[in-house]
C-alpha cells in the first residue's frame, strides 16, 4: 500500500511539472520536442555576396544588423573606433585567388574584415586572424588598411548590406552600405 500512496505521489508531482511546458508550447513558445514553434526573425541574419573574378571565387560571409531609427557616427559605428562591418561572429573574406583591395595586397585564403569609419574617410582592414566572435579585433594581425571611397545613397537602407558591384573580368567594387552611405573600394584578381 505504501509502495501505490509513493507511486501515486510520484505520477502527481511528474503531471504538475509536464504542465507548465504544455501550456508554454501551446502559447507558442518551445515544443514538448524541444524544437521552437514560432521562431522569431534574427535581429542580425547571415547574408553572402559572391563574385566571380576571372573564374575564382571570392566570397564574403557577415551578418546584417538594422538601422532601427539609429545613426551612423554616434549611436552605431561609431566614428574613430574600429567596427566589425557586420555583426555577431567576425566577417569573413574567402577568396580563393590572390586580390588587390584598394591598395592592399591580399594573399589567397581567409581573413576577416573590418573598417574604420570616420566623418571623412573610411578605411578597410583586412585581418589575419579568423573565426573569432566580432568584437575581438587585434591589431596585430592586420594584414592591412586602405581607404575607401564614399557615396550617399540617394535613400535610407534599413539592413546593412555588403555587395560585389560592377564586376567585370578580374575587377569589381566592394561596397558596405547602411542608411545613406555606401562606402566601396575596388578589387582586382591578380
């Protein structure tokens, strides 16, 4: 009889905390699988421009934060302080050719980009060091800086974006662009 009132006892306490996570996957949250029902769009996706230089690809993988009523210079990307020209995990160039960005030298392989922005001029950097989270940003492993060139989009663009533009053959540009800028460099397959 004892063993039934334990068994009994055991069954009620099991039921009472099954029914909180019922109740939150039926409230949209998680499933009783573990799986999330109604995922919530990512503040910051992943995004990927590709070019083809001279049939070598060159590929680029960040994530792009919004504007969100923000500005650049002071609120985000702050002028004077290095950025990591994204979000979330570093951005990363993989180009499978050697490359001339600007006036850098780019080896073959892969590396993480970041700029310096400022009110006059920005400045890519390419970085030796990979796989770090964004924010983790050594100076000592720059590769190199050039400058780049800017242009005002003629309207606000609420997600950061990085693109491959005017491509042709072994050249192309390589545009950041977020609210009205759009800063760009050139890029050359050597």
């Amino acid at each position: 009889m004892q063993f039934r009132s334990f068994a009994i006892a055991a069954c009620c306490t099991l039921l009472a905390a099954v029914a909180p996570l019922q109740t939150i996957a039926q409230g949209g949250g998680v499933k009783m699988d573990g799986a999330q029902s109604s995922a919530k769009p990512i503040a910051s996706p992943p995004a990927t421009a590709e070019v083809s230089l001279n049939g070598k690809q060159v590929v680029i993988h960040y994530n792009s934060p919004r504007l969100k009523g923000r500005a650049i210079g002071t609120t985000i990307v702050p002028y004077g302080q290095v950025w990591r020209t994204g979000a979330n995990p570093a951005t990363t160039l993989i180009t499978s050719t050697n490359l001339k960005i600007g006036t850098l030298s780019v080896p073959a392989g892969t590396y993480t980009i970041y700029t310096l922005p400022s009110a006059s001029q920005w400045l890519l950097i390419v970085n030796k060091q990979t796989g770090q989270w964004g924010t983790e940003y050594s100076e000592a492993q720059d590769l190199g800086r050039t400058p780049m060139t800017s242009k005002t989009l003629p309207s606000s663009q609420e997600n950061m974006s990085i693109s491959f533009e005017h491509t042709s053959g072994a050249a192309t540009e390589l545009h950041v662009k977020w609210a009205t800028t759009d800063e760009y460099v050139s890029v050359q397959a050597q």
